[in-house]
C-alpha cells in the first residue's frame, strides 16, 4: 500500500473520504459524486491518466478468518465496491437488473454501479449476509432507484424460479441477469473434498445459474443481457481448487452456447473472468490463511484487484453500447489474463 506521503492529495482526499463510513457515504451521495470527479480511482470522471499499481492496498493483508459465507463490513481492509467512488453516466437508464450475490464484493460493486447508471436493482443473498444487504439496498435507494431483496438459497430449483418471479414482479419487468453467486472452498487433494461439497459447489455455481437463467429467459426481452461470472481459473485450474476451477471453466462454456442461442431472441450473453478479487470469498475458506495474506501477490500488477475496478466491465457488457459484444469472456486479472 502507498505510504501517505505518496498519495497525492486527491488520492489522500479520497481514503480520508472513505473512512468517514457507510452511513456519510449513503447520505452524503451527491458529496461522494463531486469526490469523485477529482478521484484517482479512474471508476469515473477521472481526466488525468492514473498509475494502477499505486492504487488500493496491497499484499501483506492482516491474518483473518470468517466463517462462510462472510461479510464484507467484517474485512480488514473493507473492499471497495465504488461506494464513494462510482459515478453513473445514464448508462442503464429505465434497466431493470437481478444479481445474484449481489449483497458483497463483485455483486455489490456492480449493484451500485448499475444503480447509479440509472437501473432498478434486485439482489440475491444469503440470510445471514442481511447486514451487507441492507447497506447495498440503501445505496440503490441513494441512487433514486428501487431496490428488490431476496434472501434464500439458490441451491434450491425452487427458490431460483420464485427468486425470479419476485424480481419479475417488483421490479416490474427484467432486462439484465448477473449470475455471479459462486462457492469456492479449498482443498489441498480430490481426497478431501466429499460429495457433499463437490454437490454443494456444482449446485451453487452451475446448477443454480441454469436454473435462473431458465426462469429468467421468458421474461427478458430483446435488447437484454446475461452476464454470468467466471473467473481465471477457468483457464488455468489452481491446484487447490479443483471442484471450483471446473465450475468456471463449464460457467464460460455455457455462455459462449447460450449466447448462440440467445441471439435469435435478441438477447446478450457474456461472461467476466476475474483474477483475485479481494471479498468475502476469499476469507472464508476460499483460499488458505497464508494465501489470504499475500492475496494478489502472484499477478504481475502485485496486489487484488478491488471490485470496484471490475464494476465497470458489467455496466460495459449489461449496456445497449456493447450491442455487437456476444458469446465474449471479458478478463480483469491484474496481468495473468486469460488465453
Ligand atoms: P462474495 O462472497 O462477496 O460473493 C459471493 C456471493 O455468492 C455471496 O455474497 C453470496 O450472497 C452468494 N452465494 C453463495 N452461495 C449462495 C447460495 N447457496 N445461495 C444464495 N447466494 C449464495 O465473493 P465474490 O468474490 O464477489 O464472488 C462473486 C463471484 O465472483 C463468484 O462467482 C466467484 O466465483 C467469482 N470470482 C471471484 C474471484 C475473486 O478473487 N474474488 C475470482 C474469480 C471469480
Ligand atoms: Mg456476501
């Protein structure tokens, strides 16, 4: 992390900004917009080129644990999801948006980013993620915009058909899916991971994003998009983490397919393939203790990536200016990029 003597002033302006917490950030919108303007993040507004590698902490990340699947207010250092940051353009104006996983890390960056392009926003969410949540609902909310919660557990075929339903009727209409809801857990052999967790893995990641995507597609009407989350590991497996590694390489498979399909129905199909992300994922149980520490480390930019800097691929790929863009895997990975 750059020492304060470093930063520059807007960059220092910005932290100081950021640890004045939640609640200035939600009702001090319009004050978080103008800071914005004058931000290094390069989320928006920004005119000056900005250095990448000096923005946001970076490894060694303080030791931590939480059991799943965690909350982002609980993370040292908090990610940042462009709640200060993000400035919408009008982008998604009159959009209607369902995410899953919308509640923390990349889900979240991109619900207040799309929030703030002017869509109406439902996220799906864990019960025990209630607390996150509610903090994104009301950052939806600050963007003038409605927000839909739907807590549940998408391993069920059932809650996904309703979870849609809900969405369909409280937002009055659906033009934009993200499945990005995703179980990670490492395990160091194929010997340790029991059929319970391959199951669990599967359910979540694959199971649930078809189920979704099926109830969804009735509803979507041309000019829509899905925009399913894979990742790096995809392309290139971690050894420790097998069951999910396959997820996400069957996850952009299956975007490249449906996108084929989709398109006689005028409608979008891609995928993001992030790099290291630093979210809830991650600290519990998606990577171990001493590779949360140095998370990010291994990319050639050195530090994660924070999902505010992959928000805007969403917004890219969800918007009608990406109206060409289909059957694509867009990669954010700090240098180690996809094939
Ligand atoms: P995250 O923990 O903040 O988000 C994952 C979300 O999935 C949770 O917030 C939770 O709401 C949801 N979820 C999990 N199981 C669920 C269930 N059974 N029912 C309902 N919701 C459930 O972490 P994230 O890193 O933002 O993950 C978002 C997506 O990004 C995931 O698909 C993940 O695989 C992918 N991804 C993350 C990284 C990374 O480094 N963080 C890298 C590549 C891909
Ligand atoms: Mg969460």
């Amino acid at each position: 992390m750059p020492s304060d003597n470093t930063m520059s002033p807007s960059r220092r302006k910005l932290m100081q900004g950021a640890t004045a917490g939640l609640m200035t950030a939600v009702a001090g919108h319009a004050l978080a917009q103008s800071e914005s303007s004058a931000n290094a993040t390069g989320t928006a507004g920004a005119t000056a080129p900005v250095d990448p590698r000096g923005l946001y902490p970076h490894p060694p990340f303080p030791a931590q644990e939480q059991p799943w699947p965690g909350l982002a207010g609980r993370m040292t250092p908090r990610p940042d999801h462009g709640e200060t940051s993000y400035r919408g353009t009008g982008r998604l104006n009159g959009r209607r948006a369902l995410i899953t996983g919308g509640d923390s890390g990349i889900g979240r960056a991109a619900a207040i980013a799309f929030a703030r392009e002017g869509a109406d926003v439902a996220i799906v969410y864990l019960p025990a993620e209630e607390p996150d949540a509610k903090e994104v609902v009301q950052f939806i909310r600050a963007a003038g915009q409605t927000a839909v919660a739907l807590p549940g557990d998408i391993r069920s075929e059932s809650f996904c058909q309703s979870l849609v339903n809900n969405a369909v009727q409280q937002l009055g209409g659906l033009d934009i899916v993200v499945n990005n809801a995703g179980r990670q857990q490492s395990h160091d052999s194929i010997l340790d991971i029991s059929t319970e967790q391959f199951d669990w893995t599967l359910r979540t990641n694959l199971y649930a994003m078809f189920w979704i995507t099926k109830a969804a597609i009735p509803h979507m009407p041309p000019g829509s998009a899905i925009i399913n989350t894979s990742s790096v590991n995809a392309y290139d497996p971690s050894a420790n983490l097998l069951d999910y590694a396959m997820t996400k390489a069957a996850i952009a498979n299956f975007t490249k397919g449906l996108a084929k399909q989709m398109i006689k129905k005028g409608i979008r199909v891609n995928a993001v393939a992030p790099g290291p992300f630093w979210t809830a994922l991650q600290v519990t149980g998606g990577q171990t203790a001493e590779n949360v520490q140095k998370f990010g480390e291994q990319v050639p930019m050195g530090r994660p990536g924070q999902p505010a800097e992959i928000a805007p691929l969403y917004v890219q790929l969800a918007s009608a200016q990406a109206s060409y863009v289909t059957g694509q895997v867009y990669g954010a990975s700090g240098g180690a990029g996809n094939p």
